[in-house]
C-alpha cells in the first residue's frame, strides 16, 4: 500500500546552483501568526489588503481553509518559509467569465513573505517552484493568474517562466493583468535553459480535485 505524503519537494538545478523547495497545506492554527506577519508587509499589504487584526485574519484563515473551491499552501526554500499559495477551481470562481476558460484550467493567488526574497533572481525561483508544484499536484493544463497591474515583481517573472499576457480587466477588488501559462511553453522554457527539476516526493493528501 502507498503511503500517503504531506508535502511535495522538489529541486531545481541551473548548473552549479542547486535550490530546494518544499511545499504544504496551510494549517490555519499554526501559520496564522506566519501570515499576520506577512499580511503586514509594506510589499504584501496594498494587494492583499489583508493586515488585520490578528482576530479577525484568523477568521479569514479558517475560512479559506474550509473553502472547497480553494486548496491553501506554505512554501518553503531552502526550509525557510518564503510564500503563500492559493489554488483555486477557475470554474467555481469568477475570473471564468473574463477569458474564454477551458477544463483543466487552474487560479493561482500567490505571495512572496519575507521582503529580502523580493528580488528578481530568488522572486524567479521561487515562483518557479510554485508553478511547478501546482502542475504536479493539479495535473492541470494551464494556469490563470490574475496579479494587481502595480505589481512589478510578480508579472515579469510569470512572463519570463512562459506566462502570455491575455489583456487587463477590471475586477471588482482591482485592476489586474490576466496571464495564462501552459505546461508545454513553461516546460520548453526550462529546458531551453537547461534546467533540470526533480520532483522527489509527490504530495497525495486529499484536496488536488479542483480541475
């Protein structure tokens, strides 16, 4: 019998450079304090508009854990905590009717916690890492992000990874730009650039059924 895993890790290798990732559900007791503290970023808070008091985040958390429409995850690199993850079901949301939405579409909200990892280079890896793990852990065909057209950071980056720019909407919280990226284009972009991912362990806990 498999024994079910907990978490997914992988590594990503570029040449010499060899970065380790790890990536678990949210547990809504033990990482509130995590993302109260991220929540309250300078970086983080404009977007998310989510520094509450740590009450009523908790609320928020819990809410988003029991969501059934939306998987949530910590991840880690280097086994330092550095992003939040949201998953979510393209056909249970509202973003379906900005784009012609097709099965085995996935959303994805993402955050970067800790500012010092703000920066092009570790802000690749680590959304790298992230996509990566949705697609093994979804099996989806493309994944929709949605960020704030201000966030400098984050659009580059999906763009770089193989992300197409599908156009802007307006979406009752925000002006967003629409990205798509597909499994095919992002994994010809790693091996253009010879970069090699090694899936060790495949997280099998329930919860992967939103596509």
């Amino acid at each position: 019998m498999q024994q079910t895993s907990n978490y997914t890790e992988l590594t990503i290798t570029e040449g010499e450079n060899i970065e380790s990732f790890s990536f678990r559900p949210l547990d809504a007791d033990r990482d509130v304090e995590l993302l109260y503290d991220w929540m309250h970023q300078k970086h983080i808070a404009p977007f998310w508009k989510l520094d509450l008091p740590l009450a009523d985040l908790k609320t928020w958390v819990h809410k988003s854990v029991e969501a059934k429409h939306k998987d949530c995850y910590v991840g880690f690199y280097n086994g330092e905590p550095v992003c939040y993850l949201i998953a979510y079901s393209v056909e249970e949301d509202p973003i379906k009717d900005y784009y012609n939405n097709k099965k085995g579409d996935l959303g994805m909200h993402l955050l970067i916690g800790p500012h010092s990892y703000l920066n092009k280079e570790d802000g690749l890896s680590i959304v790298r890492a992230m996509i990566l793990f949705l697609f093994d852990r979804y099996n989806a065909g493309r994944i929709i992000g949605e960020p704030d057209r201000r966030n400098r950071i984050v659009i580059p980056i999906l763009r770089e990874l193989g992300g197409e720019v599908l156009g802007r909407i307006q979406l009752p919280n925000k002006k967003a730009v629409l990205i798509s990226g597909e499994k095919a284009p992002v994994k010809e972009n790693l091996n253009e650039k010879k970069i090699d991912v090694d899936i060790r362990k495949s997280m099998t806990v329930p919860g992967n059924e939103l596509v």
